[in-house]
C-alpha cells in the first residue's frame, strides 16, 4: 500500500484515539469536580511532591500565563499551595493541600482502575506490543510539531 494512504491511516487511528482520551478527559473532569487542564496539574503536582510553575508548564505543554490561571483557581479551590523558596525568591514551589492530595489519590485510583480493564481488554499476546508501540508513537510525535514548517 501507498505510504501516503498509511500516514492517513495513522492520522485516522490517532484522530479517534484523542477522541476517546478526550472523552476519557470529561470523565475525570467531572468525577472529580475540576477541569481537564486542573487534572492534569493536579497529577503532575501530586506526582513530582513539589514543582516550579515552569516545569510543570512544561511538562504539561501549556504556556506559563496559562498555567499560572490554572494554579490560580487550584488555589482559590484550596487544592494548592503557592510558597515562594527562601533562597530564591523568583522560585515558586507548588503542591497539593491535603484536599488536593485526596483530589489526586482519587484521580490515580480511578484512571489505575480504568486502565486495568482496559489493559485486560487487549488479547494477553499483543500487550506488549501496543505499549511499545504507543511509546514508539509518543517518540515520534515529540520529535515532529506540526506547527512548525
């Protein structure tokens, strides 16, 4: 088959995958009473103890005057800290207030849950292959930005 017909096959493969992810987004959203972009903030923040806003703008692939509104209304919801570092004070550390903590052990449980079923809904033989190849996909993805010509 044609190259340019398996690029378009990829496309319409990943096209249908961010929607489920996407629908999988809402879930979490309203499950746990934030937004999709505060879910994910939330994870990183739980994940990493305690973050600068620039690395998890990052990491999260947000701007910083974006993820700084998003931290804004984590805190003003009490899920977050803000605590300027005492030896840098141009540092910012964020972390989860203990609501924010039990915020994110529900999130990690639910997608834990989601995903074992959905793990044990590929056949046993192709497990493997489909995580590497996801990574293989991420990889690729990473190294190529639509954006830019």
């Amino acid at each position: 088959m044609n190259p340019q017909n398996k690029a378009r096959d990829l496309r319409e493969v990943i096209r249908l995958l961010e929607r489920k992810l996407g629908l999988l987004g809402d879930l979490q959203s309203s499950c746990c009473g934030v937004t999709l972009a505060q879910c994910h903030a939330i994870v990183e923040i739980g994940r990493a103890g305690s973050i600068s806003l620039n690395d998890l703008s990052e990491i999260i692939g947000l701007d910083k005057s974006t993820m700084s509104r998003t931290i804004n209304n984590l805190v003003n919801n009490g899920l977050v800290l803000r605590e300027i570092a005492p030896k840098d004070r141009r540092y910012l550390a964020i972390q989860l207030t203990e609501k924010g903590m039990e915020t994110f052990q529900k999130i990690e449980a639910e997608m834990e849950k989601f995903f074992t079923q959905v793990y044990h809904s590929i056949p046993e033989t192709k497990r493997e292959q489909v995580i590497e190849s996801l990574g293989l996909l991420i990889q690729a993805l990473a190294e190529n930005d639509c954006c830019k010509r």
